[in-house]
C-alpha cells in the first residue's frame, strides 16, 4: 500500500460508511485519472476490515477524466467486530 492508498483510508474512515465508494471517491479526487480511482478502489477492497455490498440493482454512469464507466453502486463500511 502506498502514501496515496494510506491518506484515501484515513480520509473515507472519517466518511464512513459511505453508499457509493465510486462516487465518493471520484467526488473526493476530481482530477484523479481512471487508473488512479481504479487503484484506489482496489486498494479498498484487498482491506480486511471493510464490509462492501452492493448499494443498488441499478448501474450508475460515473464520469472520470474523459471517460465513462458503467457499474453498480458498492456500499462500504468497517465491518462489525
């Protein structure tokens, strides 16, 4: 994990939980590029002690940069002790 994925984690902890991880994050670093929102994304997922469910069965259309992604909305939280 790097310094980018440590200072996301301790940023989205304090925002927790969060309905839309994707939206919350494209919304929290405007000029990151696909790649990076990508990254951070599966940074959050290889984390143990998130909980993340689908928040809908509608795909939402999320704008990064000059591309376009179709996906569901993921819901996070920390996961129960």
């Amino acid at each position: 994990m790097n310094v980018m994925d440590l200072h996301v984690l301790g940023k989205m902890n304090k925002a927790l939980p969060i309905e839309d991880i994707m939206a919350w994050l494209i919304a929290e670093y405007p000029d990151a590029e696909l790649p990076q929102i990508l990254s951070l994304l599966n940074a959050l997922y290889q984390e143990e002690e998130y909980h993340i469910e689908p928040a809908s069965v509608t795909k939402n259309i999320y704008n990064v940069g000059d591309r376009e992604i179709n996906a569901y909305p993921q819901r996070i939280e920390m996961k129960s002790e």
